[in-house]
C-alpha cells in the first residue's frame, strides 16, 4: 500500500493511502471527538458509523472547496489533502451537533447509572455547556427492564450504534438493530418487542460499548443492603476470579494487579457475614466436569464436550444450535454450584432454613444476573443465588461506605467455602477452564500428578478469538481442543463441529472476548484493550504463586466430597451440581 502525505493544522504526516483523517490527526497527537467512532469494540471490530459527527474537521483536497467531513470516516487518498481540526467553521460545527444531541436527551445525569463514566457528559463539560439552545420536543420511550440483567433506556440513546455492531458484528447474536427513521429513530430490538423477548444472550458487550446511559446492567445494590442490614438473615458473598484483577484500577492499583486479599477485607467491611471464594467452586467444577470428561473420551460419546461455565454462551446456543444441546457438560457454573453447596452443606453446618441464607455473588458479568434467575436454580422457591453484583457495582457499594481498597489490609477468605487452587484464578481468563481440566484429567488417566512446567497447558492460552491444539492428557492419548471467545468465535466454531463432530474432543467457549477479564459488568476499558492483556497476566501470576495448583489438590473439595457428596459424578452430586439445557 502507497503512502500519503496530509497536511493537519499546519503540521505534515505521512500515512498509508487510505488511513482516515481522525487515525492522521492521532498519530501527530491532535485530539478530535467522538462519540459514535470506537476502535476496537471486540475482536478487532471497529465502530465508524459517521453518525453522531462530532468529529467533524475542515478540509480541502477532497472536494474543490473546503468542506466539513467527519475526521473518522474519511479516508486519505491523495497528497492534496489539507486538514483543519480547529478552526472556527469546525469548532461551531461541533458545539452544533453536540447541542443538539443534548437537546434530545433527558436531563438526569445525577441519577444516571452512567453518572461519571458517560461519554456524552464528559464531552459537554470540555466544550463548557451551560445551556441548551435548542428546545422542542424531546423523545420519550418506556424502560424495558424485562430481564434480569439488562436495563434499555432509549430515551438515552444516541445512535452512536456501537451496541448495534458489537452484538451484530463481534457477538452475532442479532437482538439489536436500528429502528424507525428521522427523529425517533434508535437503536432497538425487531418491532421494539422486550429485550427478555428477543435472542439476547445477557452477555453485556453492548453496555460496555454504550457511551451513555441507554443501556445499563439491572442493579441489586439496595437489595444487597437490605439483605445485609436484615438481622434475621445471614448474608454470605462470593467473589469471581476476574474480580479481583480488574476492581483494583478503580482505587489507584495497577491495572491488572491481584488485590485478593484487599478485596476480601473490603467485603467483610461491608458488612457481609461470611466471605468466601467462588474459585472454591471452580475447583469443585473441574471435580465433576473433569470426571464427565474422562467418563466421554472413554466411551466417545457425546464429544466434544463443550465447557458450560459461561451463561451467555449457553443462552446462545440454546438460541442457535439446538441440534448440539447433547455435547455441553451437564455441570452447572462455579457461580450455582456454590449457590447450590452453601444452600446445602452449608447451611446444614450453620443450621439454619436456606431461605434465611442469602447467597450474594460477584461477577464480572451481567449474564450472571440472569443465570441466578434461571427457574431451573430455584428449590421450592428459594434461589441457589439470590442476587449477583458486577464488579462496577461493588466499587459503587465500597465508594458508598466509605470503604477505599487502598487502605485496607490484607485478609483472608472465610472457611470452609473459600480455598482454592491456582487452576481456579485462570478460570477468568479464556482458556483457562479447559487447561485447569486438562491439568486434573491428565493426573488422573496419566496416573500421577503433573510436575514442574507440565501443569502449564500453554496452548490453550493467550487471547486470540479461536485457538486449537492437541493436547497429550496421557501417554499415547491425545485430546484435540479448541478455545474461543467472543459469540461470533462461538458461532464459527459450531458451526464447524456441525461439519465435523470428530474434530474436537473438548471446547471451551466465553462469551466475552477475552473470557471474564472483560465481562459486561467489568470496569470499563474506555477504548484501551491492553488492560485486557494485564488482566490475564494478574489470573496467571495467581495461579503460579499458589502453593496448590490443580483442583484435586483442594482439601476443602476432598473434605466436601468425604463428608457430603461421596464421589465425583455421584448421585447426590449429580442432584446438586448438574443441570439441563433447552431449545428457545
């Protein structure tokens, strides 16, 4: 590719023939808004409708006379071009559009979820608005709160479509589409039908990509303290993985960093009664599905087998291929079988009713709002989990009571729910299910724990959307994997397996790309993907300075088993810890 060279503010770049204005002026480090403009939403997908133009810039060299373009979507042919990012035609231009899209967006920032964390908000305090110049009519539409993990507020909406393209484009899931014309139009679902209604998954990429606050996880807070300020209840939380990695950016850690210890000691501050691991149920995942595992490469039925730790990607395919609901692993997620164990076992060592028990779960995702709410996790009306807080969520709750993270000592989590192995931490990341399996499948049919730098399966890690490797999980034998992440990964890889049922013996699939490193409920990335990249290092670095780093190691999970559930795959754990998937 020939390169160009353009002229911006006065200043020359060279760039390759092509590149837009907006990647010109970022390469001189010239800032243009944007809104609608998202480079990367997931899988390498961008966003750059030109819808909202903000980025707006003058230029010559394009047209015979200078014109208004937008910066994102204008690509650089020719050395003609000449380019004005700030000048005043620019400038009021700009102010213009950003005037009127607030002329059409309700005024409620102090109460807006996304309140300091809004793109829109953040662009009228730079530009100094005051006042809105434009008054008329201003679009209402109901809030649909139909599910139990995703709240759409059009009234918010922008048209930016990025939630459109993240779910279309990097998901391939088809919920959201534009919707109706001129000045009602938003983005929507088909015939505006409830969101509960639709093929959505709950993954959360879409509130991740919005810029405002049109659409937001469906919040339990109140709830949570409610529960917590209940003197006839007993709280208990549990806190996932990818939590622990991510939550610390929020108080001044470095991005990435584990602050395991520091989130255990915040929680207990909150008030929670017990504070305990879900990578103790992690371990106890890898118990049963790694039994399940052993059980199908021996029989070779029912393979692959595909990891269900994930409710997104099974809401997925319960929507998309029906026809392979016989290859996911009965095994519930670590999430509902802690829910299902502390309702049981637990609750039978404290003595008290389950329904006093109430079991709070933090997540890195929104899905898991609406796994807990599945009918199939409830028992005579009480819930497995009763309510699940995203990661952004509990920062909300700590900045509430005061609690900064950064001043709190270590802890330690609670007994006898809260130890857990190294195979447990890398559940967050993608990749990380199969290899902490793999790491107690190959013990077991090889005969003899790993050693040294054998428990490290390195090549089912990594970030890439679809990995495959063959694994050797015991001398002779060999187990052809696959890893992927993101739904529009997802759809590839099954639609393989539909071709090919003998291509893989064992898969792993998340939802989000990059698995729960960068679930729906995480704090937000505002555009810098490499916080991803950090996030997996944190997981890794766990996992290798725990002194226990295969899941059968647990003593906790051998106590478990001895004491309550006799043996992997058994009956009882089969009643408590396994469950079933339908066609929607």
């Amino acid at each position: 590719m020939s390169d160009v060279t353009v002229t911006i503010n006065g200043t020359k770049v060279t760039v390759p023939s092509g590149s837009t204005i907006l990647e010109a002026a970022q390469k001189l480090g010239i800032n243009i808004p944007t809104l609608c403009y998202c480079k990367d939403l997931g899988c390498g997908v961008s966003n750059k409708p030109a819808s909202c133009r903000l980025c707006l810039v003058e230029a010559t060299g394009i047209r015979p006379r200078p014109i208004l373009v937008p910066a994102c979507a204008t690509p650089i042919t020719n050395d003609r071009v000449e380019v004005w990012t700030n000048s005043q035609r620019a400038l009021n231009a700009r102010r213009t559009v950003l005037e009127l899209l607030l002329s059409d967006h309700p005024q409620d920032c102090l109460t807006c979820p996304k309140n300091q964390d809004c793109e829109l908000q953040k662009l009228a305090a730079e530009f100094g608005i005051r006042e809105i110049e434009f008054k008329g009519e201003v679009n209402k539409f109901p809030v649909d709160d139909s599910s139990e993990a995703i709240m759409r507020d059009l009234s918010k909406c922008i048209m930016c479509r990025r939630c459109e393209t993240v779910c279309n484009k990097v998901q391939t899931v088809g919920a959201l589409t534009g919707y109706g014309r001129g000045f009602g139009a938003k983005v929507g679902t088909a015939s505006m039908i409830p969101l509960a209604d639709t093929s959505c998954t709950f993954c959360g990429q879409c509130v991740n990509a919005c810029p405002v606050g049109a659409i937001t996880g469906i919040s339990y807070v109140k709830k949570v303290w409610k529960a917590i300020n209940d003197p006839s209840k007993t709280v208990i939380v549990q806190t996932a993985p990818a939590v622990r990695v991510a939550i610390g950016q929020e108080f001044g850690f470095e991005p990435g960093q584990p602050i395991t210890g520091k989130l255990v000691a915040g929680l207990r501050a909150l008030g929670f009664k017990k504070v305990f691991d879900t990578d103790f149920s992690a371990d106890l995942t890898i118990m049963e599905e790694g039994h399940e595992l052993i059980e199908r490469v021996k029989s070779g039925k029912n393979l692959p087998i595909l990891t269900s730790c994930c409710p997104g990607w099974i809401n997925f395919i319960e929507h998309n291929f029906p026809d392979l609901l016989h290859i996911p692993s009965s095994c519930k997620s670590p999430q509902q079988m802690f829910g299902a164990i502390a309702k049981s076992y637990y609750a039978e060592k404290l003595g008290i009713a389950p329904k006093d028990l109430i079991v709070v779960s933090v997540m890195p995702c929104q899905a898991k709002k609406y796994e807990a709410a599945r009918p199939e996790f409830s028992h005579d009306g009480v819930r497995d989990v009763d309510y699940v807080l995203t990661t952004r969520e509990l920062c909300k709750m700590f900045r509430e009571a005061g609690v900064n993270l950064a001043n709190m000592a270590d802890d330690k989590f609670d007994s006898p729910l809260g130890q857990s192995t190294g195979a447990a931490d890398i559940f967050g990341v993608t990749g990380g299910v199969l290899e902490a399996a793999l790491r107690t499948v190959a013990s077991v049919l090889g005969g003899k724990d790993l050693e040294g730098d054998a428990i490290n399966f390195r090549a089912v890690r990594g970030l890439d959307g679809i990995k495959e490797a063959t694994v050797e999980v015991a001398p002779g034998l060999k187990v052809n994997a696959a890893v992927c992440s993101g739904l529009g990964n997802a759809r590839k890889v099954l639609e393989m397996v539909r071709k090919d049922p003998n291509r893989f013996q064992a898969i792993e699939i998340m939802a989000c790309p990059g698995g729960c490193i960068n679930g729906g409920g995480q704090p937000y990335l505002h555009g810098d993907r490499s916080l991803l990249e950090k996030r997996m290092q944190g997981l890794y670095a766990e996992d290798t300075n725990k002194p226990l780093r295969m899941s059968h190691h647990n003593p906790d999970i051998q106590a478990l088993y001895k004491e309550f559930l006799g043996e992997p795959g058994s009956e009882k754990a089969h009643h408590l810890l396994h469950t079933n998937y339908h066609q929607k």
